[in-house]
C-alpha cells in the first residue's frame, strides 16, 4: 500500500499541466498576432504612432504569459522527476483472521492493568492567600449585602408614595 497517491492521479498536478499548456498557447497567440499587427502598420505608410507602440504592448504582455506557462511547464517537470527520485516505503498491512475465536494477547505484549471503578473526588475547599479567616466562617455583612444587591426589591410600594 503506498502512503501518498501517486502523481498521475493527483488533480492539482493536472490542474498545473492543463494551465500551463493553455498560458503557453494563448501567450503564443497574442505574441504571434501583436507581431502581424506591427508588421501591417510598419508596412503602411500612412500608420500612426500609436498603432505601432499598441503592438510592441501586446507582443510584451503576451511573452509574459508565454514565459508563465513555460515555468509552469518547468515546475511540472521538476515535481514529475522529484516524485520518481524520492522512495515511497510500502506500508505493512495486518490482516485479521476473522475465523478465529482465539483471544490471547500476544506474548511480546505489555500486560493490560485490570479494570478499576472511576471514584468520585472529593471537593477542594479553596481558600484566598490574603485571608486570614477559614472558608467556613460566615461571611461578613458586607458581602452578605452585597450578594443581595441584584435581589428585587420587596418593599416596592415604599417607594412609590415617597415620589
């Protein structure tokens, strides 16, 4: 079994080879039409500047993509001959015998521990480092208050005639 896929059935690869080829035919269309485009103005006496520089312009941009599907073509060929230099181990296949109703463990095996019951822990009583006082003494009025600062109001009527 091999342990990565093999390079003629992987997508991005042909993705690069399809894209690579089609920058180079369409690089090569736009070269080889801007350079019959220039060749018809320069032979024309009445051409304007501007007709022959438009050519020079798509002659470069078109051997941009030419030079783009060709190092396309270059990357291709570098990942085809890195894939067929590097060794791919074979990877050891356990097959299982199904008919088999023997359940030993094999000898070189460490021995598994015995099931042992999940036990419940006990809580951790926490205390602050700055107080001096034990977590089971009551605590102050302060806090006490201020614990039932978010309760409602139960004297609500109180309030209502004092406005």
């Amino acid at each position: 079994m091999k342990t990565r896929p093999r390079l003629v059935t992987s997508i991005p690869f042909w993705v690069l080879v399809v894209a690579s080829l089609a920058a180079i035919a369409g690089g090569l269309a736009i070269v080889l039409n801007g350079i019959d485009a220039m060749e018809q103005v320069l032979n024309d006496p009445n051409a304007t500047v501007v007709q022959v520089y438009v050519g020079q312009s798509w002659v470069v941009v078109g051997a941009a993509v030419l030079g783009a599907g060709a190092i396309g073509i270059i990357a291709v060929l570098a990942l085809a001959a890195a894939t067929a230099l590097t060794h791919r181990p074979d990877v050891a296949i356990e097959t299982i015998d199904w008919s088999s109703d023997d359940e030993t463990v094999a000898e070189d095996s460490a021995p598994v521990a015995p099931f042992a019951p999940a036990t419940t822990a006990t809580p951790l009583a926490v205390e602050d480092a700055d107080v001096e006082t034990p977590s089971t003494a009551t605590a102050p009025p302060q806090a006490a208050a201020a614990a039932r600062h978010d309760e409602p109001r139960l004297d609500a009527g109180d309030d209502a005639t004092r406005r």
